[in-house]
C-alpha cells in the first residue's frame, strides 16, 4: 500500500507529459498526412497541399492555445511549441508546393559533406574555399541582405523543365567526380569494374549482330 501510494502521488504529472506528448504526436500526422492517416481533414487519397497543411496546423495551434488560457500549467509548453512553429512559418510548408521533390535530399547532403571532408584532408585546413573554386557551378550562395520574397521571385524564374535537365546534368557530373575518386584511392577495383563493362558491352553488341 505504501508503494501504491506513493506512486500515485505522480500520477497528474504522468497524465500531464503524456498529454504533452500526445500535442507532438498530432502535429507529427498533421504536417506528414500521408504516411499517418486520416487527420483533421485529411484525406489519404488526395495529395496534401501547402494551403490545406497550414491550415490544419494553424487551427491546431490555435485550439493549443485555446487549452493553456484554462490550463494554466500547460501555458509554458504550450507557448514554445507555438513560438518553434511560428518563426518557421514562412518556409516551414515550401514542401508542399512541389510534392514530385523530396523534403529533404540526405544523399546529396551526405555527398558534398563527403567532398568537403576530402578538401579539408587534402589542404589541411577547415577552409572549403577551393571546393567552392571546383564545384561552383552548383554551389548556393545566400545574401544576407535578400528578403524571403525576392529570393522565391528568384526561383519561380526557372520552370521545373530547366530544373530538371540542370538536376540531370549535376547527376553525370556527381558520378564523374566519384568515379575520379575512385580511380585515386582504388585504381585497381576502378580498373576492374572498367574491364567488366567493356566485357558485358562487348558481348550485347555481338548478340546484337
């Protein structure tokens, strides 16, 4: 009984962190609809849109809100799980405008870290300044002083057809570079994989003729 008793003593904060919990959980299906489900609205047969995502997490912020006024011990929770939300506002739905490109691309992320990390063993130095000279004909550069606006005007001045073929071209020149790293730390595994698809060429040509 001893034990029992003291364990209830726990019991409100348990409820609360799970309620807590719970508040995290609905915005993870809200933001990601269609892997979660049916959810305020959301129909897994439609394909999310930016609208209809800011919509449904705007009016469940709003109903959080609504709960902290009466809730008072849940306001600080409440608060910064609102305040995170809203300074990404204006970028935090961008993903849903183009739904053919992934949110995030971790192979080319994991690709130019991979690069940079051989520029900094080559030089010795954390500079990546000589990447930039080699690789700058696809690397971003941010102004500081360009609004979120100008730099979406910016954008929408390419059409996903030009995107497309420029994204094809970063492709054949990402699978050059590796295959010249390759050949550097591993000529004799480059130089067999060489000699294995002249073979297979070879031999769907003669089947061919």
């Amino acid at each position: 009984m001893a034990v029992v008793q003291r364990r209830n003593t726990f019991i409100p904060e348990y409820r609360r962190l799970k309620r807590q919990r719970n508040w995290l959980v609905q915005l993870d299906r809200l933001f990601d609809p269609v892997e979660s489900g049916p959810s305020r609205g959301h129909d897994t047969q439609t394909r999310p849109t930016r609208r209809s995502v800011q919509r449904h997490v705007g009016d469940f912020l709003a109903d959080l809100e609504l709960h902290a006024l009466h809730n008072p011990q849940d306001a600080k929770v409440v608060a910064h799980i609102c305040a995170t939300i809203r300074q990404r506002w204006p970028r935090l739905f961008a993903c849903y405008a183009w739904p053919e490109r992934y949110r995030t691309n971790n192979a080319m992320e994991t690709f130019f870290g991979r690069l940079r990390t051989r520029q900094r063993q080559i030089h010795g130095r954390k500079s990546v300044h000589e990447f930039i000279l080699r690789y700058g004909e696809w690397a971003a550069f941010i102004d500081p002083d360009e609004s979120f606006d100008q730099l979406l005007y910016r954008l929408q001045s390419f059409d996903q057809t030009e995107y497309d073929e420029e994204f094809d071209r970063f492709l054949n020149a990402q699978r050059r570079l590796q295959t010249i790293h390759r050949f550097r730390h591993q000529p004799k595994r480059c130089l067999k994989l060489l000699e294995r698809q002249w073979s297979d060429a070879v031999r769907r040509k003669s089947q061919k003729s």
